[in-house]
C-alpha cells in the first residue's frame, strides 16, 4: 500500500516557534517533547544558547499551535551533585512520557563523559525532581511506555554506536532507576530510507491495534545525511514485539526551514498528541533551528504499518 497523499498534513503557519519567540538568547528551537496537561497543550524545547550548549526552554498553547514561552527557562544543567557533573556540556531532546500521575521527563545529558540519559519527574511542569542517571554513555533517545508490563516499566532506546549500527532497543525496570533485560528489537534496512540509524522519537501512544511510535531514520547521501520519520506498531500486550513497521517514511524535510537550518535536511521528533477525533498532532525541529507542527490520521499510520511493512530485524 502506497499512499499518495501527504500522511502528515504540514500546519500551513509553519514554524511554530523560532528563536525571536523566545525571551531570552537563543540561537535555535528544536526537538521538543509536547503533551496535554489540564487542557493545555505543554512544550518543553531545545535551545542552543549562544555558547553553543544546550538548555529546555518551556510553552504554553490553547490550541496546539500558537504557543507562548515562558520568560526563564524551564530546566538548565544542575549546578551540583552527579547532575551537574554529566550535564556540563548541556541538555537536550527532552522526552514527556506521560506514566501514572505524573510526567517522567528524559533527556539527553552531554558532558567530557559523552552522552547518557538523565530522568526526571513533574506533575505540574513547575517543579522538576531529576531521579536518576539511567544509562551509561553513549546512549540517546529514551521514550518510556505510558504503561506498565507485568509490574515493570519498559522503555526504548538506542545506543550511540556502529557495532549494532544505531538500532531501537527495549528495557525493563521496576523502579525506573535500575534497568535491564535489554535486547534489540529493531533495526535499519541496507539500502532503505532508514538505513543508516534510527531511533526513538516521540513517547508511543495507544490505539486499538497497538502501541503507535514515530521514530527517526537517517540515510547517508553524497550531500549528507538526511532525517525523515516513519512509524512503528509494537503489540499491545508485548511491546518487545513489533507487528508492523511502515516501509515508507511519513515525512520528510521539504519545507525551507527544514531543507535549511542549522543542521540542514532534518525533521526529528520528540513528541506527538493524540487527539479524540482519531488524529494525532507531530511535532518536529525543522533543520535543528525551528519548530514544526502537522497532522495526520491515526488509522493512516496504523494501516501503513500493518499493510505496508518492512521487517523489524
């Protein structure tokens, strides 16, 4: 099955927010993790201040679209204990993996250590408890489930590395801090729009069929590589288990602020909102420099993994 529409309809006021929306100095606004919270819709993006490093800035919207930022950033690196210690360098591509009653914030923690990934807690977006370094370097990318199995939180991720070139794979913890039973649950295709690595993208969400995540895939080009977004249904049940993988990407880079940026040709996600009338809000950093919002049909992305599918390994 192949698609000739557009999966993912583009918001015709693109980009949603750029640097001069924001009331402090920043080079960029990019990959940032969204949820619903009390009705409203909370983002919580990536900055480069002008140093170069990273920090999480904080938005506000009624409608999904038309956000407002508030006026200090919302988390910076910690000043003391081991947070500050792997957080030197910056933080970046925070995920909102909404579990339980509060919000379980993860983000990747840059330092002369490398990258790993920190997690933190919120149930109101003011006050933020960090809980745990949850990983060894390197490792980027972390979505934690909105559910549990079988007593255990589960999460995807995906090591930084060449050896097992930059797959997708799965955890378990009963506590959040301690994980393990790590395996590889899916891979890049040779010569396919993903072949070089992908990743986690936004935190998966729930649909009659499956366990619905959009992920990130890269192919190497003569001109560099290019970032694009595809979908993936883990099993409701076993999310281990992946009954589908869409063979096509759902989007990629077209739009200027997505061709040209910062980091040229990339859309990369870090959070999508499923919505009651069956569509679901993406959100996307166009070129590591903007932020882009789109929707599309959640049976679209669910029949595109299930008729449409490339193998997982």
């Amino acid at each position: 099955m192949t698609i000739q529409k557009p999966i993912v309809k583009r918001y015709k006021k693109n980009p949603i927010l750029t640097k001069e929306d924001v009331p402090y100095p920043v080079a960029t606004v990019h990959n940032a993790g969204i949820v619903k919270h009390d009705g409203r819709y909370i983002m919580l993006f990536r900055s480069h201040r002008l140093n170069g490093r990273s920090i999480i800035g904080r938005a506000d919207s009624d409608d999904g679209f038309s956000f407002t930022v508030h006026p200090e950033p919302f988390l910076t690196p910690a000043k003391d204990n081991i947070f500050a210690e792997y957080e030197e360098f910056g933080i970046e591509d925070l995920r909102i993996c909404p579990v339980e009653d509060d919000y379980l914030l993860t983000y990747s923690a840059y330092s002369r250590h490398g990258v790993r990934i920190a997690l933190a807690r919120t149930g109101d977006f003011k006050k933020v408890e960090r809980i745990a370094l949850i990983t060894q370097a390197d490792l980027r990318n972390v979505v934690i489930f909105p559910a549990k199995f079988g007593g255990r939180y589960v999460r995807l991720d995906r090591p930084h590395s060449e050896i097992s070139p930059w797959s997708i794979w799965i955890s378990y913890s009963p506590d959040l801090v301690h994980w393990g039973d790590s395996r590889v649950i899916m891979k890049p295709v040779p010569y396919h729009w993903d072949e070089m690595k992908i990743g986690p993208g936004a935190p998966p969400f729930k649909t009659d069929k499956g366990w619905l995540h959009i992920y990130h895939g890269v192919f190497k080009t003569m001109a560099g590589a290019v970032y694009r977004l595809g979908a993936a249904l883990h099993d409701l049940d076993d999310p281990a288990k992946i009954n589908g993988v869409s063979d096509q990407w759902i989007l990629q880079p077209e739009a200027p602020w997505e061709v040209s940026g910062y980091v040229p040709n990339v859309v990369f996600t870090c959070g999508a909102v499923p919505e009651d009338d069956g569509t679901v809000k993406i959100y996307w950093g166009g070129a590591d420099t903007v932020m882009c919002a789109g929707t599309a049909v959640i049976d679209d992305l669910v029949q595109l993994c299930l008729i449409d599918s490339r193998p997982p390994l």
